[in-house]
C-alpha cells in the first residue's frame, strides 16, 4: 500500500471517530465546529452548532448533498440512542435520551416494533413526550433509530416487579444487581412517583398507624407485594367496606402513598376487565388500588376478582390467529365500597361465590370514629382522615421502593418462608378457606414487621401482627363457621322456604291441591314439618349449586331427616308413583 493510501485511510478512519463523536454528543462545540461530517450521516448537536458557516440548532440532523452542494435537514429536538435492549432473543428496543420541549432530558426503552411501517405509533408517543419532529421529516428519523448501533446492551422488562430474586424493576428505576429497563409501548406510564420526604411520611402517617388497625392494613398490604414473589403465594386482597365518608377512600391514598402519588396510583372499578388487566400488569410485585366497588359491572365483577387475583390476563390473538404472549401479575388488590362483593352482586340477581370472596376479604369499616379507633390526638374522625390525606398528597413513593432496596441488601428473601409459617400459626383457623384468609393477613403482618426491623415503620415489634389478628378475628366472625358455600346453600333455602313454603308445596297425600312450580311436598310430625324436595326443586331454592354440592351442604348442616340406602335422596310414593325427594328437617328462619 503506497503512503498516499495509507494516509487516506487513516484520515477516513479519523474522520469517521468524528463524526461518531459527534452523533453520540460527546464532542464540545468547538470541536464540533472544526468536524468536516462525512455525507451522507446523522449528527446531534446538543446545542446551536456552526458547520460550513452555518448555525445550526439543537437537534438530530440529517447532512447529505444535493446538486452536488451541502444539504442540511432537521429532524427533530436531541434525541440520542443510548443502549440496545432485549429480553435475551426477543423483546428488542432501543433505550432512547431526549430532551423535551421544556428543555428536561427523559429516558423511553422503546420497542422496534413501533418503528414498523411508517412509524406512525412511535412519533405519536414522541410528540406526546415533547419531542419536536419535522413532520416531513418523518421517513429521516425511522432510518437514523434504526441505523444506531450503541455498544451498551441493557435488559429489557416488559413487566414491573422482580426481574431477578436481586432485581426489582420500576418503570423509571431499577433496584438491585443488574443493567435492565422497562420498557413499555407508552413511554409515560409511571405512576411511581415520588414527592416530599420519608421523614413526614413516617410522622404523619407511619406513626398514627399504631391504634388504628385499618391504617396499619393500608399500609402494609402495600408493602407485601413484593413478598409474594419470594414467598410463592398467588395474589389476592381486601375489600374495605363501610358508610360513605367513613375513611375508605383516605385507607387507599395511604396506601397509594407507599408506592407513587396517590392521585395517580388509585383507579377505580369502573374499568373493564381488559383495562383492569392492563393496569395490574404495570403494578406487578405491587399494590393495585381500586376504589368504589359499585361502579364495576355486577355482571363482570366476578370474573375480574378471578382474574386480579390469579394473575393471568386474557388469551389473544394475533391477525394471523398466532397467539399472543399473555400478560401475567401478582398483585395485592386493596379495595373500597359501601356494600360487600356479596351484595354488590346480589343487586343484579348475581351471586357470589366462594372462591371470589376468599380472593377479595371482606372488612368491616366501622370502627369507633368511622374506619379509626384511635385520633392521635386529633378531633374527629373527618379531621383525622383530612390530616391523612393532605399528608399522602405531600409525601409519598419513598416508603415502598426503600423497603425493596433494604429487603435485597439484608437477604432476608431467603428466611420469608419460615417467617410466614411463624406468623401464621398465631392465626387460629377452621377450614381451608379459613386457613387461606388467614394466610393473606398474615403476610400483611409480615410485611409490617420486616419494615419496622428495616427501621421504616416507627413503630414496635408485634404492633402490626395484633392488628391483622384483631382484623382476621372479625372477618372471621362476621363470615360464619364452616365453609362459605354451605353457608350460602343453607341461607338460600331457608330464604326459598320463607318466600315459598306456601305456595310450592301441598301436604303430602293431598291430591286436591293443584300446586304451579311445585318444588316438593311437606309432612308434618310430633318433630317438627318435613320438607320433601324435589332435585329440581332444590336447585331452585339454592341456585349456582350442583344438587350434590347443595346435599354435602345439607348432611354436613344435620339438616337431612331421612335419606335413602343408596344416597342422600329417599324414594317416596307420591300420587301412585315414586320419587326421589331430598328430606329436610324444618328450619329456623
């Protein structure tokens, strides 16, 4: 190679680690003013630039010639690629540093599927976010994000939460070991805000949580969301119900206020499944906050408490009918209203189950001064819930980010178990739903108790696990021994025989009485009547239910008089034939 060509390739190589310097921003302006760019190429001058003897402004520029002359194009504000992120093979995007229109630099991970065909989605949400693009420049700014080829590789979540056990991801932080992102079709989805100090959160609001077993519930369902993950549990939550302007709502801010603004964090129910799941995705390992249960569909209620807590959305496809990946959560789910689920469902002929109800507790709101037991000092219960709110208003997002940086850096993740197990052997139980609800407080009380050794709470050892146990007392109270469906299988009939002991049966051997929707017959004895039902009959009077699961209700209640060789049904000769009927034993209404 002669001299001449060896220096020629020198130069270029120069001048291309300039031009690279240039378009990554680390160049100062007088050294950008002395580049000789190669054409065509990309540049982003973070401010005014001269370059031939032209000024030009800050932003992404396009330099290219036409006619043989220089050619110059803005295409938008700053705007610099500053990583590749992926999920491993799949998941690509770039992790992108602009400056807005309010000249504030912010970070969008953006996927690349939204630079597919002409980018129409990409611009929109970056106009949305103050960047300034040539609208007829549109086409330039595809190929200069595409054409970025960063060294710096981060890692990309598509889902808040735990990445790794030492990984925790926010949509604009990341706590733990590890170069990762989340990233998000929108790139304004951050409701973990945080304002204020931790200092006032914990004088304003952690210390009045000591008397006050609701609040202490508000605040420490919040900080388990991040336990279920270590701890392997599926999600759930409570259902805080109560007169209107009881302090419902204000146990939500403060809860809210553990993670982001309340404003913000707090939806409510009237949202359709498809919108609940998509914002149960973005609090992942966190607290889903809704309020006022009776603006959800009665209808759809049911099916979403389902889905909330089982944390799996919808499955979906794609135009080709390929399936779509599916959106998965785990969740604490803390809710307000002034009637139970129960009841919310009833008003539209729906019925509650079981499995619903155990998913979402029930707890009462009726305390001594509304949803309060003691003021700290303070008037009234209105005063003491306006003092709360104005505080979660002021400070809020330190509490729940803190607990998650000091739960990676003491290793208690690894001792959660045996904890749980601890704690909820303080919780007395009868059945398995019984042993299911007292799990769910006792993680709250765990969660509480971890954040006072951590030093977040102001408070003493033991202080949240008598409030979860008073709490857990009185739901299960107020819910009844055994198990909920025989519970609500024997409430039905005896309802159906008060509504219609009259009308839908006749003595039995009375073949004169004509009978319209007959559901059995009755027989009087020196023990009482005995109702005879018949298996359709039955499942009038408790609908929902399977006639086997409404007889196990019956035997296990001592309600069946009589029953069959063969079953719990017994052969009657009924107007010279025989039936099957199911004897019930009278009942107290």
């Amino acid at each position: 190679m002669t001299h001449e060509e060896i220096k020629a390739t020198v130069d270029e190589a120069a001048l291309k680690a300039q031009s690279d310097e240039v378009v990554n921003g680390n160049l100062d302006a007088s050294k950008k003013r002395r580049v000789a760019l190669q054409r065509p190429s990309f540049a982003v001058y973070d401010e005014p630039t001269e370059i031939g003897g032209k000024v030009h402004q800050a932003g992404v520029w396009h330099h290219d010639t036409k006619d043989g002359e220089p050619h110059d194009r803005l295409v938008c504000s700053p705007l610099k690629v500053e990583a590749i992120t992926s999920n491993g093979d799949a998941g690509f995007g770039r992790l992108i540093r602009f400056r807005n229109s309010l000249g504030n630099w912010r970070e969008w991970a953006m996927p690349m599927q939204l630079l597919a065909g002409s980018g129409e989605s990409m611009r929109a949400e970056l106009l949305g976010l103050g960047v300034e693009i040539d609208p007829n420049a549109h086409r330039l700014l595809n190929s200069y994000l595409q054409g970025q080829r960063p060294k710096r590789c981060v890692i990309a979540a598509t889902s808040t939460g735990w990445h790794t056990p030492e990984l925790f991801i926010m949509p604009r932080q990341s706590i733990g070991q590890g170069d990762a992102i989340f990233q998000s079709e929108a790139g304004n989805t951050d409701d973990y805000r945080h304002g204020g100090t931790l200092g006032a959160w914990r004088e304003e609001i952690g210390e009045k949580c000591e008397g006050n077993p609701l609040l202490m519930l508000a605040v420490c369902a919040a900080l388990a969301g991040p336990l279920l993950y270590h701890l392997q549990r599926p999600g759930g939550g409570f259902h805080i119900r109560g007169d209107s302007s009881s302090g419902k709502t204000t146990c939500l801010s403060v809860s809210a206020s553990v993670w982001g603004e309340p404003g913000q964090f707090v939806r409510t129910w009237r949202a359709t499944g498809n919108g609940l799941e998509g914002v149960a995705s973005q609090r992942n390992d966190g607290l889903l906050a809704l309020d006022e249960i009776g603006e959800a569909s009665p209808k759809e209620i049911g099916a979403i408490i389902y889905q909330l807590s089982n944390g799996t959305g919808k499955a979906r496809a794609t135009r080709s009918g390929a399936a779509r990946p599916t959106r998965r959560w785990r969740v604490v789910v803390l809710s307000s209203g002034e009637l139970t689920l129960r009841g919310h469902m009833n008003e539209s002929g729906q019925q509650s189950r079981a499995g619903q109800e155990i998913r979402l507790l029930d707890v009462s709101a009726r305390r001594t001064h509304g949803a309060w037991d003691e003021l700290h000092g303070l008037a009234d219960g209105r005063t003491f819930s306006d003092a709360l709110q104005r505080s979660a208003s002021l400070h809020y997002g330190h509490v729940g980010p803190l607990f998650v940086e000091k739960l990676i850096e003491s290793g208690e993740a690894s001792k959660l178990k045996d904890m749980l197990a601890t704690l909820q052997s303080q919780f007395q139980a009868d059945s398995g739903q019984e042993m299911r609800g007292a799990e769910r407080f006792a993680i709250v009380a765990l969660a509480g108790e971890i954040a006072i050794e951590f030093g977040i709470l102001p408070l003493g050892h033991g202080v949240p696990t008598a409030a979860m146990q008073e709490l857990f007392n009185a739901w299960q109270s107020e819910r009844g021994k055994g198990q909920s469906e025989d519970t609500k299988v024997l409430d039905s009939i005896r309802d159906f025989l008060d509504r219609h002991g009259d009308s839908a049966f006749s003595a039995l051997g009375d073949d004169v009485l004509v009978v319209r929707d007959r559901a059995g017959w009755y027989r009087d004895t020196t023990e009482g009547r005995i109702w005879m039902f018949t298996s359709e009959g039955l499942r009038r009077a408790a609908p929902g239910y399977e006639i086997t699961r409404i007889s196990e209700a019956l035997e296990v209640a001592g309600w069946l008089a009589d029953r069959g060789p063969k079953g719990r049904a017994k052969k009657v000769k009924v107007s010279g034939s025989s039936k099957w009927l199911y004897h019930l034993r009278e009942v107290e209404s």
